[in-house]
C-alpha cells in the first residue's frame, strides 16, 4: 500500500513537473500578428464595426461578388428563413430598392436556370460579406485590373514590371 502511495505521489510530481517545464519551454514571443506568446492570452482586440456606407462599392473585377454595403447584424439566414430575399428578391426588390439577386443566382451548375434562386445561391455569406473599419493586419497589395492595365501602358513593353 506504502509503494502504491508512492508511485502515485511520484505520477503527480512528474506531471506537474512536465507542466511547469511546459511553461518555460514556451517559445520567445514570435513575430508574429498575436502578438504575445504562444502560452499568452491577450486581452482580445475590440470587435471592428461594420461600415454602414451610402450606395454600392465599386467591384474590384467583374466577377466579384459584390460586397454587402449595409450591416446585417440580427439577419436570419438558415435553413428555415433567408431575410436577405425579404428585400433581394425579384419581387421584393423594386419595393426594397435593393438590387435584385442576380440572373446567375437562378442558374444551377448545369447552368440549367430556375423559376428560384438555386440551393447553390442559398447562403449569400458564403460570398457576400460586409466590409469592416478594421485596419488590415497585413499590408495590402492588391492591384485593380484598371491599376495593372495602367502600370502595363506605363511600362511600354506590353510585358508588365518584373514585380
Ligand atoms: C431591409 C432590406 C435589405 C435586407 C434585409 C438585405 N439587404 Fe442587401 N441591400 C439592400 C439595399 C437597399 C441595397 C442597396 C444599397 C444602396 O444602393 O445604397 C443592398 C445592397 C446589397 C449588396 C450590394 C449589391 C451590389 O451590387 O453592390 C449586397 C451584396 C447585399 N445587399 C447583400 C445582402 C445580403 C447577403 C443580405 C442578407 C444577409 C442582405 N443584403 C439583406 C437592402 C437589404
Ligand atoms: C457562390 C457564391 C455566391 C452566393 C452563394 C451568392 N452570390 Fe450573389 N453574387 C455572386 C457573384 C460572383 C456575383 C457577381 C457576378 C454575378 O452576377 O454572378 C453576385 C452578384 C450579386 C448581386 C448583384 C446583382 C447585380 O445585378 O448587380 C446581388 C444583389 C447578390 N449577388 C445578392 C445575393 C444574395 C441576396 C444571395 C443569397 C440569396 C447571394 N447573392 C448568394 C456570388 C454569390
């Protein structure tokens, strides 16, 4: 009974021994966007505000999905209700004033069009997303096609920058 005791004192020991050893094993703070270490709990950075902007935003190229414009904080949107046709929908949108889904949304992947917008549509925020006021957490170099088209005519050789 003695030696059990022992073992299972000596088990704790080693445990808690592993932990604190753990603890100071724990990598130098890295470079990284946390900005802590890897064991650190930082106080989480506030959560950005959805920009509430006047009008549509410009696509960056043509098939983008353009992004949502208006916060939609309280939406439903599940497998029971989608609130965004409330006022996207075909019928609803002279009414709503938003612009209607588009004629693609109808379409399945046959390009087969529907009397409704396709199931493949269904989750809009699979692909349109609200824009925050968050400052980026990396930079952004991002070039509109008009931007690439311009630095091309620039450059004069039709081949680009090296860039
Ligand atoms: C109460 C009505 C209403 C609801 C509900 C609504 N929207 Fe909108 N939405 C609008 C209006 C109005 C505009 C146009 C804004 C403008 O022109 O200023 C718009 C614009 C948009 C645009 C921009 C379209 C473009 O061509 O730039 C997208 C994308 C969008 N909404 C997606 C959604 C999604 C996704 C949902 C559901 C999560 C949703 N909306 C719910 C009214 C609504
Ligand atoms: C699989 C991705 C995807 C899903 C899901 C999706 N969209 Fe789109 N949406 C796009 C793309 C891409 C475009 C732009 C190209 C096009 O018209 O197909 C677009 C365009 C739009 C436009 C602009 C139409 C116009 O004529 O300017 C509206 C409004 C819109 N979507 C609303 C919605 C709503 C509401 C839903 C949910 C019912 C939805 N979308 C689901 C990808 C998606």
């Amino acid at each position: 009974m003695k030696s059990f005791i022992t073992t299972v004192t000596l088990l704790v020991l080693t445990v808690l021994a592993m932990g604190v050893a753990a603890e100071k094993t724990d990598a130098p703070r890295p470079d990284g966007l946390r900005g802590a270490g890897y064991s650190a709990t930082p106080a989480a950075p506030p959560i950005a505000g959805v920009t509430d902007r006047k009008g549509r935003e410009e696509r960056n190229y043509p098939e983008q999905p353009p992004v949502i414009p208006h916060s939609i904080d309280g939406y439903q949107l599940d497998k029971r209700f989608n609130q965004c046709l409330d006022c996207h929908s075909r019928s609803a949108s002279p009414e709503s004033g938003a612009p209607m889904v588009s004629i693609t949304h109808f379409m399945d992947r046959n390009k087969q069009v529907l009397a409704a917008v396709s199931p493949d549509r269904y989750f809009c925020t699979q692909c349109h997303v609200p824009q925050t006021d968050a400052e980026p957490l990396v930079e952004n170099r991002f070039e509109t096609v008009d931007e690439v088209l311009r630095r091309l005519a620039e450059d004069g050789d039709g081949q680009g920058g090296a860039e």
